[in-house]
C-alpha cells in the first residue's frame, strides 16, 4: 500500500513537472479558437487569462458574425469623441463572446463567465433572435456544459436540465483546467489524435504555440474567422424552400417561446442588473425571406416579449427597426449570418445605438 | 447511473464509507447506545447494503424494482421449501416454480415480442398475413444477469450442493449486490452467499487492488472502448462497405466489446473489494485463446461456467457419444446466443460458436499428434494458432455486432469487395488513428501479462517506471477519455 502511494505522489510529481515545462513553453493558456464546440471550450480559458475587455458582445453564431470588433471599436470611439469629447481619448475593447448555437441557456452561462470575470465587462451587448428561444435543436445541457464549472452544472440542474449530471465530468475537466494547462489543452491534443490527417487539427494544435495577436479569435477583438476568409462576401440563395426546410417545426405555439429559455433569459437580465454591469438587448438583423415565411405571431411575439421584459428589468431593448441601417441582398450569406459588408455596416451603425441607450461611463 | 459516471463515483465513495467505517461493529459499539452485538452489526452492514443496491437499481428505472423484488422472494420462498422437503417429486415442483418464475419474467419482458415477430413472419412467408401481437415493454436493466443468478441458487440447493439460505437480508441483498447486478459477472451462492454471513474487512490491499481495478476498468472503458467505438460505430453505418472498412471495423468491434465489458467487470471487482467481497474473474485475456473451449474459458467465465453447469452437463455434456456432444454443445451455445439478446443475430452467432466448438472438438485429437512441436517452431505455431482464432473470433463478432440480418449480408458482401485507396476508405471510419494508437497500447500490455502470466504486470515495475506509466496514463485519460458518459454495450443485455 505504502509503495502505490509513494508511487502515486511521484507519478503526480511527473505531471507537475509536464505543466510547469508547458507553462515555461508558452505565452499564454488560452485555447484556439474554433466554430462549434471550439469557441465554447475556448470561452473560460480565455477570460481566466485576459479578462472581459469593456464591451462584451454575447449571442448566438449570428451575433458573432453580425458585430466586428474591430469595427464596432473604431466607430464607437469616433461616435464617443463626437459626444462626449475627453482628454487625451477614451479607450475600448469590444470583444465578441458570442457562441455557435447558443440559446438563452447558453447565453446565461456565457454571462455568467463574464461577470465572473476580473475586471467584468462596462457593458453587455446581447444580440437577440427568435431562435435563441427554442429548444428543438439544442440538447439544453449538451453545448452548454462545456463552459460549466461544477457549481454551474448543480444549477442546472436545479432548473429543470434533467441529464445534468451526464455532463458532470466537462464541469470537472473545467476545474482543472483552471489550474492545469495541459487540461486545458485536452479538446486541441484530442482533435489531433482523432484525425491527425486532418489540416485542421493540426493548425489547431500550431497555433497553440503561436503569439495570440496571429489568431483569429472573436473573443481576443479580432475578425471571426469565417469574416478574415476569401469566401467572407459569399452570397448563398435563398428561396422559400429553403427556408421552410430550415424552419421546419421552429416557432411552433405553445411551445414557443420556451418557458425554459425564457427563465434563463431572465436569469441573466437579473443577473447584470444585481452586479451592475449595463446590458443593452439588440436585435439582430435576419434575412427578409426568413421573417416572411417565419409563422405570423414569431416576430411580433419576439418583440413584445423583449419590450415586457425591457420595462420590467429597465434594460434596453433596440428592435432592428430602430438601427439606422439598410440592408441590400449582399449584406445576406444565407437567411441568418451577415457577411463582411453586411456586418461592418451593422457594426457601423451599432456604434451610435450603444453610445445612446448603452449608459457607457 | 452508469459505473462511468460522477454520480456512481460519488455513490461508491457514500456507500463504502458508510459501511466499512461507519456499521464496523467497533466504531457502533461505541456510539450505538447499550451496544451493538457483532452479528447485529453484521446485519445493519448487510441491510444498508440492500437498501444502497435498490437505490441503484431504481436509479436506472425504479417500476422494474418490483421485478427484482419477485424474483427474491420467489426463489427464497423456493429455496426454504427445497430444504424442508426431501420427497423428489415435491422437490421437483418446487425447483420448476423457479424454472418458471424467472424464465418467464425473462420470456415476457425479453423473448415474446421476438417470438410474436418471428411468428407472424413465418406464417407470412407461409402466405397468411397475420398482425404480430407485440407486448412492446422496455427491457429491465440486468434482467438477464440476476435471473440467472437466483436461477443458479435454486438449482444448487435442488441438487444439494449448498444448503437454503435462512436469512431473507443475506439473500435480497446477494441478488441486487449493485456491483455486479446490472451485467455481472453472474455469481454462484457457493461464492458470494457466505461473504454476506462473514465479517468483511477492508484490508490495504484490498482498497489499494480494489482502486487499481477500478482504475484500469474506466481506463478500458472511457479511453479505448468508448473511442474506438466511434470506428466500428462508423463502419457499421456504412450501407457499403469495401473489404478494409469492413475488417477494420470488426477489428474495432472485438476491441470495443472487449474492453466494454472487462472494464465494467474490473470496476464491478474493484467496487466489491471496496466493500469487502471477492467477486470471481469474468475474462483472462479472450484474445490470446487458441481454441473455440479455451475462448469459453476466457471470455465471460461467468455466463459460459453458468451454461456448462446448469445446461450442457444436464443434455449429458460430452458422456453420450460424439454425435449427442456436438448437439448438447450446438444446443447450449444457441440458447447462449439468446440470451445475449432476441435477435436471430445473437441466435446465428451463437450457432457459429456452437458450430466452432464441434469442429474443433473433431479436429483436435487428429491434428494435435501431427503438430507437437518442440522448442521455438512450437512457440512460432502457438502465435500463429492464437492470431488465426483471434481472426476466427472477428468472424463470429460481424453477426453480435450487425443490427439485422441486411447489415449482416452487406458486410460478409462487403468483405468481397476489393478497396480502392486505402487511405480514403479508412477516412469514412473517423478517429481511426487514435483507435489504433490505444489498440497497440492494449495489446503491449496484454503481451507482457499473457508472457509473465499475471494481470498484475505494472505492480511489479520498478517504482519510477511504474509512476511514469501512472502518470501517462492520467494524461491519456485526460486527453482522450471519451467527452460523454456513453452507456456499457452489456447493459443491454
């Protein structure tokens, strides 16, 4: 017995010596960032190394695509000068923690990792959409739990996410990861062992050891990726086929909107206003084919929920209408996402929206 | 709550702490007031551990408690009746309410659908249309597990090889042991009844071979089955597949199955241990078998030892002649099928091992005159006797694995089906690579512990080599353990 324990202590002396030698290897512990299951393992590690930044952008891929950072800087710090003129300037970093897929559950975690964090962020932009409402194509703890920490799952669970418990071990991997880079590495070394064939995988485990300012990381200030690409103004037809295959089951009365997500979405407008971090809820921009062949009641439902919930939480809410934009079919990839024309002149023209409603200090 | 989740892992560490520190006669005799005798002691032990085995057990599904309740009371009602009772014509009616008890629950919940399917199917081809009469009911965890358990107690006490068990407690609490009650290994009374009657201590050894256990059977489960699974999963879905997906995936299969299922019996040992009890080895290294009997006495000890004793020595075993041999063995290996699962899969699968283990039976005493080797040659024909019967055994995992009889045809077609880049055609399969990688690591350590005859191999590393071995597979484990608690693949028998 005494051998396997002396054992065990020199085996967790082995993998004390590995971290420290990471440690001594790398700038950073942050992970690279990555679409889908990427961007959400990706989240924790990047706050726990270089926190909020002053305005955090959270939402669904459509928020992430639709607000350039870059952008959303800049004309912000123009509009910024033009009202309310400082000495020497202001600054700002807008970061986008918005996530693939996420649902108001999703959301709420995302925020709940903001305001977590040291310093948390001036101001919380939460681009909003119908879908992020629904519960029909998102297993409600499955995306989410990749950024729990154990407390994080318990309440979940609490709320009504029965299957919890089956993400216990990504809350507990995250625990570790806090402490342990190689943790933190596990879903980029995983990814390369599975396919190492696979470019991706291992331009994934390349840019671990490269600086961070080459990246292309929403959650750092810079592009997405998919907005930095050659392909970043392609345009994909829509037509009525489309998305009706899209919407197929979405939006159906009385399931909708989810009570389950809309409790989560209050979570979160309780949550800011209890720490005193400024939220202001905008509305993102979708394709005119996909508001005209969404049901009747999705849109109007949508907005009187947001303007209730506006007035009870005194957050701003800003619908689509009341951003001084005009869209033209290119500004469009598909139904949802924007492309880079699209999103620079959305980002643009957020810019005086948050100066107005966004009570920045 | 699955043995490769947080919720069991909390569960074992309440349940063990709980009743090897907190129902020790010692520390109750201090605290309990007016004292506590050790048997009473012995007692609170046992019915804590009954109660913590129903909390598993009703954790999966709490309306099938009442099935494993039946089948208690019904076969401990039967076992005092067999002690009472000497004429064999009463003894004989009382054994057959067992007989009729437990296998009909099992034919209820498990067979009938199959049967009433196959039926309407047979009459179908026959020319009368007939609409099967399903009973469409969910398959209890472990049914097929416990069922045989008590079955094996009965028999036992029928043929006076043990004698009835007087204390309802011990009994309730030998059939839903939670170790082992969901998928084995299925316990003979003669082994496990008695422990519950002993004072069981928790020795270091046992906690720290209990940990290893533990240890290595999640690492069999959540690193390589549950990833190579993603391959065989992979190859299976394939609508056609060319010959190398189809080896691969089988390949992919007998590793998954295999550490799947000996993962699941090392927690189980390493839970029990935990807890005091001994419960028996399930595998010895499947792999390394040479022949279709030496497979048996490798691979799932526990069912294939239930089958020899309680159904082919019954049909006569191997006293009736050659011919009966090979219909007793044909016969014990198609019922073992079935018990797998209803499935005419499981029924074919069977039959091949039935079958392999007649030929074999033919074969050996006229070969092995002709093959006794000595010195390196006889080393070199063992290797190659072990890699072709590991090829055979592949062979008989496509009909286990095939979810019907179509995927079956399309794989055996598959397999004539020449490749063409080699590379593209294992790109279909996913994680492949990583699949091996685990593979070669299993069977390293396989290797040394077929060679040095001990499952223990890495206990007897020098201290820094075997801390290094720890510590890499820490990392292993970190890095490749599967995302999500995926579910034991015997579970669903």
């Amino acid at each position: 017995m005494r051998q396997s324990v002396y054992c065990m202590l020199l085996a967790l002396g082995f993998l004390m010596a590995a971290e420290f030698t990471l440690r001594a290897l790398r700038r950073d512990g942050t992970l690279p960032y990555s679409y889908r299951k990427g961007g959400y393992l990706a989240l924790v590690p990047e706050l726990d190394e270089h926190g909020a930044g002053s305005i955090a952008i959270v939402g669904s891929s459509r928020a992430r695509e639709a607000i350039l950072s870059p952008t959303l800087e800049k004309a912000l710090l123009a509009a910024l000068r033009r009202e309310k003129p400082k000495p020497g300037g202001a600054t700002i970093e807008v970061r986008n923690y918005a996530l693939s897929g996420a649902h108001a559950d999703a959301v709420n975690q995302t925020i709940r990792h903001l305001l977590d964090a040291e310093p948390p962020p001036e101001l919380i932009v939460y681009g909003v959409t119908p879908l992020q409402l629904e519960t029909q194509r998102t297993d409600p703890a499955h995306h989410v739990s990749y950024t729990w920490e154990i407390g994080d799952a318990w309440d979940a669970f609490r709320r009504g996410a029965e299957d919890a418990p089956r993400y216990l071990p990504n809350a507990v991997r995250n625990e570790l990861a806090h402490a342990s880079w190689w943790v933190r590495l596990r879903p980029t070394v995983r990814a390369a062992l599975r396919r190492p064939w696979s470019e991706l995988a291992w331009q994934d485990l390349h840019e671990v050891w490269q600086a961070p300012e080459q990246q292309a990381n929403p959650m750092r200030g810079q592009l997405p990726p998919k907005q930095q690409g050659k392909d970043r103004n392609r345009v994909i037809r829509v037509g009525k086929r489309r998305i009706e295959k899209y919407l197929d089951g979405l939006y159906q009365e009385p399931e909708y909107p989810h009570t389950r997500q809309v409790a989560w979405l209050r979570d979160s407008l309780s949550l800011c206003r209890e720490s005193g971090v400024e939220l202001l809820l905008v509305e993102l921009p979708a394709a005119p084919a996909l508001r005209r062949y969404s049901p009747e009641h999705t849109y109007p439902g949508f907005n009187r929920l947001f303007t209730e919930l506006s007035n009870e939480f005194d957050v701003p809410f800003v619908p689509i209408d009341e951003v001084d934009v005009t869209f033209e079919a290119r500004d469009f990839r598909e139904q949802s996402h924007l492309t880079y024309v699209g999103a620079v002149k959305f980002s643009r023209a957020l810019a005086p929206v948050i100066v107005r409603e966004g009570r920045l200090r | 709550m699955s043995f490769n989740s947080i919720v069991y892992a909390a569960f074992l560490v309440v349940v063990c702490l709980t009743s090897t520190v907190l129902l020790r006669h010692r520390v109750l005799r201090r605290i309990w007031p007016g004292g506590v005798r050790r048997q009473q002691a012995l007692e609170w032990r046992n019915a804590f551990l009954l109660a913590a085995s129903y909390v598993f057990y009703a954790a999966w599904d709490y309306r099938f408690l009442s099935l494993l309740v039946f089948s208690t009371l019904v076969d401990f009602a039967v076992g005092l009746a067999l002690a009472r009772r000497t004429e064999p014509q009463v003894r004989r009616r009382w054994l057959l309410v067992s007989l009729v008890s437990n296998l009909g629950l099992l034919g209820v919940f498990k067979y009938f659908d199959f049967f009433a399917h196959s039926f309407a199917a047979l009459l179908g081809s026959l020319g009368f249309e007939a609409e099967p009469y399903l009973l469409e009911l969910v398959l209890p965890v472990g049914i097929s597990f416990y069922t045989f358990q008590t079955l094996s107690y009965t028999i036992d006490v029928y043929r006076g090889r043990i004698g009835a068990e007087r204390s309802l407690l011990n009994f309730a609490a030998f059939v839903a042991f939670f170790p082992q009650l969901v998928a084995g290994p299925i316990e003979r009374a003669a082994d496990l009844l008695p422990q519950f009657r002993r004072t069981r201590l928790v020795t270091a050894h046992r906690f720290e071979s209990g940990a290893f256990l533990i240890g290595t059977g999640l690492f069999k489960k959540v690193v390589i089955a549950d990833n190579v699974s993603s391959v065989a999963d992979a190859s299976f879905a394939l609508e056609q597949p060319d010959a190398l997906q189809v080896v691969v995936g089988v390949y992919a299969f007998a590793v998954q199955i295999y550490c799947d299922f000996s993962g699941y019996t090392d927690i189980a040992r390493g839970s029990a241990r935990w807890l005091g009890f001994e419960l028996s080895r399930n595998f010895n290294l499947p792999y390394f078998a040479t022949s279709p009997s030496d497979f048996w006495r490798r691979w799932h000890i526990s069912l294939s030892s239930w089958l020899r004793d309680y159904l082919y020595i019954p049909l006569g075993g191997n006293r009736r002649g050659p011919r009966r041999t090979s219909l007793n063995l044909m016969a014990t290996m198609l019922l073992g099928g079935l018990w797998h699962g209803a499935a005419w899969t499981f029924v074919l699968w069977g039959a091949l091992h039935g079958l392999l283990l007649g030929v074999y039976r033919w074969l050996e005493p006229r070969l092995a005159p002709k093959l006794a080797f000595v010195g390196p040659a006889r080393s070199l024909l063992h290797g190659c006797n072990v890699v072709f019967f590991f090829h055979v055994i592949c062979l008989t995992w496509l009909p286990f694995r095939a979810q019907d009889t179509g995927q079956l045809a399309s794989r055996l077609v598959g397999l004539t089906t020449p490749s063409g880049d080699w590379l593209t055609s294992l790109d279909a399969l996913g994680a492949w690579p990583l699949a091996t990688v685990l593979t070669a690591l299993l069977l390293g350590v396989q290797l040394l512990q077929y060679n040095q005859g001990t499952h223990w191999v890495v206990w007897r590393w020098p201290m820094p080599i075997r801390a290094l071995a720890y510590a890499a597979a820490i990392l292993v484990f970190v890095w490749t353990g599967e995302d999500n608690e995926m579910p034991f693949v015997y579970f669903q028998f």
